[in-house]
C-alpha cells in the first residue's frame, strides 16, 4: 500500500477534523497547513488519492473515501512526493483483485488495511495484499519476487 498517499489524502481531514470539504480546503491543508507539498503536488496527490479510493470526490466536495479513524499516521511522519508517484506491487496487486472480483478499489483497500491492523503493522501492506488475494483464490504467485523485491529492496 502506498502509505505516503494514504496518509497524506487521510491527513487534511484529520487535522481539520472533517468528514467533508472542498477541494480548496484540501489542497491549502496540504500546502499551507501541513506544508508537505507545492499546491500544484497537492493537485496531484489529490487526483491519486481518489483514483485509489483513498479519497471520493463529487463535484467540489471531498471526503474520505476510507474510514479514517482506523489510520494512524505517525506523528514525525513526512511523505515523499516520489513514492506517491509511483507504482508499487500493491497498486498491481489490488487492481487484480477489483478485476477478479468486481468490488470497488476503496473496498478492496479498506479490507487489506484491516488486514494490515490485524498483523499490527508488522508486514508490508504489498505482502498482506499478497495474502489477502490468495485467500480470495486470485493468483498473484507471479507477483511474490516483485514484492520481496519492493519490501527488501
């Protein structure tokens, strides 16, 4: 999972305490508030956080597109631009189990998360991803290398 754009699509609506708000509000949280990024990346990281259900957007209002309360972002947590922008095994992973399954993305990843709780954060969430999708009987075996490259490097 990509945590630097989970948490940073979670983090306005924290610290502001919202379940809504404008699209504004978002990218002036980000970028003035947090000061995590230019407003022009906050744009970005906007259009990311909603195509991976992290975020569901109508019209010029926003809100979480996950349940919030379940995420916690560490307190010295600081996101990289560059890992939000890229694609990571989990983003592979979890667009074979909506294509197998046909549940929504926000679902898929709300349920990995849970999963991700459960083993009290000690796991990759690429790796519970992997778990989660074999237990749902979706082959990812092809996808173990990739992972074990991802989380060890």
């Amino acid at each position: 999972m990509n945590l630097d754009l989970m948490y940073s699509g979670v983090a306005p609506f924290k610290i502001k305490g919202k379940k809504e708000m404008t699209i504004s509000e978002f990218i002036f949280a980000l970028s003035l508030d947090l000061k995590w990024f230019s407003p022009d990346q906050s744009r970005v990281v906007l259009e990311k956080a909603v195509k991976r259900g992290f975020i569901k957007q109508r019209d010029d209002t926003l809100e979480p597109g996950i349940d919030i309360d379940t995420v916690s972002i560490p307190p010295d947590f600081t996101p990289d631009f560059r890992k939000i922008m890229e694609i990571t095994p989990f983003d592979i992973i979890v667009d074979r189990i909506v294509a197998k399954t046909g549940k929504d993305r926000k679902d898929i990843i709300a349920e990995i998360n849970d999963k991700y709780e459960e083993y009290d954060r000690m796991l990759d969430a690429s790796v519970i991803a992997l778990v989660f999708a074999r237990e749902m009987g979706i082959d990812v075996s092809d996808m173990v290398d990739e992972v074990c490259d991802y989380v060890f490097g």
